[in-house]
C-alpha cells in the first residue's frame, strides 16, 4: 500500500484536487481508499465529493480538537485488512501540520509492501500574499515541511503573478519540488502532477510486493469498496481517535476561529428560492465577519438543499465574491442547511453568534421555520 498525504491551507483546493487524483488513479486500475479530516463537528465535504458520482458516506464529522495524529495506526491498518488498498489518501485538516501525520505513518512500520509517497502541500495562489500577510507562520511551516509544493487555481492568476508566487515559494523551501496545477481541470499539468508525486515506478513498486504477499484476512469482515473502487473512510467508521495536544498547537499557529452548524429546515423550498436565501445568508456572514476582522483568510462554506438539488456557497477571503454552485442532487426528501466556517484573526464566540443569529434571521425573514441540530460527537481522554 502507498501512502500519499495531501495537505494546506483551507480553501486552497484540497478536496477537488483529492477527487481528481482518485479518479485518475481508478482509471488507471488502482484500488484507492481516502480518509478526510475536516473542521468542525458537522460533515460538509461529502457533498461535493457525491457530486462526482462516488458512493460516499459523511467522512466529515471530526472535529478541531483532536488530531490525526493518535489512533491513526489501527486506522490504517483496520482500512488495510478490510480492503487492502493499492493506495491510500490522506487529507488532513487545512489548519494541521501534515509533516505531523506523515511522520506517524513512517513510524508504523507496515511492512514490506507499505511506501510513503512524498509529501504534497498545495498553495493557493490566487491568496498567496494574503495568507503570509494575515498568518505568516502559520502558512510558512506549511511550505517549508511540503516535499512537492503545488502552486493551485492558477487559471486565477495572471502569469507575472505565477511566477512571482513560484519564485516566492521557492525562496521559502529549497529542497521542494514546485509546480504548476488548477485542479478545477484535468489537463496536461494535472497529469504532469499526478507522474511527479506518483510515478509508475513508485507505484509499479509497491503494487509488486503487494502481489507477492499472502495477507490473512480477518474473520466476519466485508469489503467496504464501493463499486468505483473508491473508498471514504470516516473518522468514526474507522475509530479515529485523533490527539489534542498536537492539534492545539496548530490551531494556535493558525489562529483561526472555527464553527460548524447543521439545520432542519421544516419547510419545503424550490431551487431559485433556495439560491436567493444562500446568497443572502453568505453575503450577510461574509459582511459582518468583515466588521470583526476585516482582511479575513479562511474558508465559508455552505450547503442548502432544496426540493430538488443542492445549492453550495462558498467564500475562502475578505477580497472574493461568495460563489454559487448548483449540484444535482435529484430530490431531497429531508432539507437542511450545513454551515463551515473559519476565519482567521477572530474570536470564535463572535463567530458562532454572526451564524447563528443570520441562519434564524433570514429564514425567518422567507416564513421558513428552522431547528439547529446537535452535533454528535464525544471526546475520548
């Protein structure tokens, strides 16, 4: 099994270009297993992931307080003797140190077969000056821990602005490998990206050991691969049990402010109403955020259903318009509204109050009554 450990900041791309490498990697005949850490007490990211046509469960219902850094050992290997993947994923939270969980998976020790791809940190470019400016530190350990550096959306940029991100980055770590992608597209530079963390003979090598070896199986399991050959593990199916301490400092490195919400709406809306309610709920959020932290780096997003289809909003600095986007879901027959905010430079409690008080006041402003729901999720000592 290879191992690959994708991280950065939030909102720098990090779950679409996850999807794409999956999905490159199926079409090449590979077995692919992706576990997701996000922010927050509520699931966001399986949504999108559906999106693209993956059997999915809710792989996002971790939450900031704990890392991935303890109980990932019989994580992997509880994933590796129920499906046995040619390679597994790792995407940690925007706001962990990656180095932390590659180091852990180099500990394990999983035998002859297991390799560790390099670790790849993607840069949003389009921020790049924006995040040194709001968390210098932060965002610099990021850079200098990444083996391969992956300057992303850069169909934002313009090309002297490229190059002076490229050049900057490079400045910040030496010794990594730097290049080019917008993972919005699966072009000649996804492809070139794909061959520079995961060359044939990296993968060929394990994959031939992996045939070589005579694993036992563990009695009463079953196989958790969906029919694509991707799987999504989530924190709680694979007992996930992550470790605060570390977690803590990288939190403080970042400074940022987190919440999560989930809502029961009790009223049935159709699409358009749908759009117009998001887009006020976010450009109101997005505004008062702005009274308490005025050049703020982060990422809001949010996910409303309506009788047919989901509308995803979805802002990640002070200087963006908040984006629109329609997935087809079909039909929902239970309408809720998911909210992920991180902001940084901010307290959370003001945080908290901003999304809550708008999610019932704007709602209520269309005569659509909500009901905020509990976030299930216990700390282990």
């Amino acid at each position: 099994m290879l191992t690959l450990v994708v991280g950065g900041f939030l909102g720098s791309g990090k779950t679409t270009t996850i999807i794409n490498m999956g999905k490159y990697l199926v079409d090449k005949g590979h077995k692919v297993a992706i576990i997701v850490n996000e922010i927050g007490e509520i699931g966001i990211d399986g949504d999108i992931i559906s999106k693209f046509g993956f059997d999915t469960k809710e792989i996002t219902n971790g939450c900031i307080c704990c890392s991935l850094k303890m109980g990932l050992r019989s994580t992997v290997i509880t994933l590796y003797n129920s499906y046995n993947p040619d390679v597994l994923i790792i995407e940690p939270t925007g706001i962990a140190f990656p180095n932390v969980i590659k180091r852990e998976i180099e500990l394990m020790d999983l035998g002859e077969g297991a390799e560790i791809a390099p670790l790849v940190t993607l840069i949003d470019g389009s921020r790049f000056k924006h995040l040194l400016k709001e968390m210098r530190h932060f965002s610099t350990r990021q850079i200098e821990d990444a083996d391969i550096l992956a300057i992303n959306k850069i169909d934002l940029m313009d090309k002297i602005q490229i190059s002076i991100v490229e050049e900057s980055v490079q400045q910040l770590n030496r010794k990594a490998k730097i290049i080019r992608i917008s993972a919005n597209n699966s072009d000649e530079k996804f492809y070139s990206f794909m061959d520079m963390i995961l060359p044939d003979e990296l993968l060929n090598r394990s994959l031939d050991v992996k045939v070589q070896e005579t694993k036992p199986k563990e009695m009463g399991k079953t196989s958790i691969a969906p029919a694509n050959g991707i799987s999504l593990v989530s924190k709680n199916d694979m007992e996930l049990i992550r470790n605060e301490q570390e977690t803590e400092s990288s939190i403080d490195a970042s400074g940022v402010a987190t919440y999560a919400a989930e809502y029961k709406i009790k009223d049935r809306t159709d699409i358009d109403r749908a759009k117009l309610i998001a887009k006020e709920l976010m450009t109101n959020i997005k505004a008062e955020v702005m009274e308490h932290s005025p050049e703020f780096i982060g990422h809001i997003k949010m996910f409303l259903n309506s009788d047919t289809d989901t509308v995803k909003m979805n802002v990640t600095a002070y200087f963006e318009d908040p984006q629109l986007e329609l997935i087809e879901t079909g039909k929902n027959e239970i309408l809720k509204l998911k909210i992920l905010s991180a902001i940084s430079k901010m307290e959370k409690k003001e945080l908290v109050k901003i999304v809550d008080t708008f999610a019932t006041d704007v709602f209520k402003r269309y005569g659509i009554e909500i009901e905020q729901l509990e976030a299930h999720h216990e700390h282990n000592p």
